[in-house]
C-alpha cells in the first residue's frame, strides 16, 4: 500500500514517522541533506569530572546508524551526494559506517561567526560529512571546503538544532540541480531543508520522527515569499 504523505504540495512531500520504516518505500534520489540526532547518549563524566570516557561511548550510536546510513545508499541514486551534520565526538561513528558504502567522502567545516558556547574553546564551527560516488556531479563554481554563514539566532528557532537555509542552499549548489533533481531529509526537523528546496524550485522528501515538527514544516512551506515591485 503506498504511504500516506503527511503534507504533498507542488513536488513537496512530508511523511510523519520513522525513517528506517518509510526510506525503502520512496523512490531514489539525486540528494541528502540532513541533521540526525547525534547526541551520544552515554555522560561523559559524573559530578566529580572522572568518568573515564571509552570507544564504548560511541559504539551505542552505531547500530543505529549502520542501519540508517545503509538505507541511505539504496535510496539514493548512484550518482546522488549525502552531506550528513555531525560533531567532533560522532564523526568517527558516521565516517566508519559511511566510509565503506560511498566511494568519495570529504570533510566540511560551517564556519560560525558568533559561535560562543561552550567551556575553553568555544564552539564555533560545525562539521559536515559529504559522501558520494565517481559518478557524482560537481558545480564548475564549488570549490570552498570552509563555509562561513551565520547560523539561525536561538530566539527564532523553530527547532532546537535548525540550520539556515544560506547553508542548505550552499550545500545543494554544489551539484549541477536539474529541474527532476529530488532532495532528501529523513531527519526533517523544522523543515529547513524542504523549504530551501522549494525556494529553489525543486523537488524534496522529508522524513520527521515528531508531528509537532511536521505541522511546523508544513505551515512553513504554505508560507509564500511575496514579491515587491520596485515604482519609480
């Protein structure tokens, strides 16, 4: 039986629910772009700082992430480029498990110009993982690893870890966009990626475990962008 779409309008599709259930039924695309949950869910030390951190830490994550990044790959297209959020304690759990199913991956650096949480170094970049293939088409004009875009202001967030829609847009013009190209976000959010990918006149899918978010993403790709004439 063919899924229910939480909300389909003008080559937009949401669906509300677990994405290692709905990826094998969609069809592939030419494009990831997403933030999963990538909290290690193991403390990193008690009350007194002496919790002795392991590989074990990270090996609870990894489960769960083999079976996600390997529905990834057989829903993408041969051609197709993921590019995956990540942080310095799970890049090693998402490069293991990406490194033996795409054939190319690179390392980019978002560059936040007011990042200041954290203790001693502050945190002010983010990493992005990027996967692809030999078939994989780049941009005559792509060629920065480091981005520098301002993230989105913590009072106007939609979601706690919503991205702006500058660096989606960077991310996905990096690739040559035809008008069937079809975009891909199984951890959906706030609808960052779908909304970006409406601006831009093409095609996405959006996977959100959370119907609060679907509404959110739904009523965010109702809105429309009105345009002003210039009068003299």
């Amino acid at each position: 039986m063919p899924l229910s779409p939480y909300y389909s309008e003008n080559g937009i599709q949401i669906f509300h629910g677990d994405c290692r259930e709905i990826l094998p039924s969609l069809p592939k695309v030419d494009l990831v772009l997403t933030d999963p949950p990538f909290s290690v869910p193991i403390k990193y030390h008690d009350s007194e700082g002496s919790y002795p951190r392991s590989w074990g830490d990270l090996l609870v994550m990894e489960p769960f992430f083999v079976e996600v990044f390997r529905l990834l790959r057989s829903s993408s297209k041969e051609s197709a480029a993921l590019y995956i959020h990540c942080d310095a304690n799970t890049y090693p759990v998402f490069y293991k498990v990406a490194y033996s199913l795409w054939s190319r991956s690179h390392l980019i650096v978002w560059y936040k110009p007011t990042g200041r949480r954290g203790s001693g170094w502050k945190h002010s970049h983010e990493l992005v993982l990027h996967c692809g293939s030999s078939l994989t088409e780049y941009s005559d004009s792509f060629n920065q690893d480091v981005i520098g875009i301002m993230p989105v202001r913590t009072l106007d967030r939609e979601h706690p870890a919503e991205k702006p829609g500058e660096l989606l847009d960077f991310l996905s013009e990096a690739h040559p966009l035809r008008a069937n190209t079809l975009i891909l976000d199984p951890f959906m959010g706030s609808g960052t990626t779908l909304r970006a990918a409406k601006d831009l006149g093409r095609k996405a899918i959006g996977i959100e475990i959370e119907e609060r978010y679907c509404e959110i993403a739904a009523n965010r790709l109702r809105q429309e962008v009105l345009q002003f004439e210039q009068t003299a």
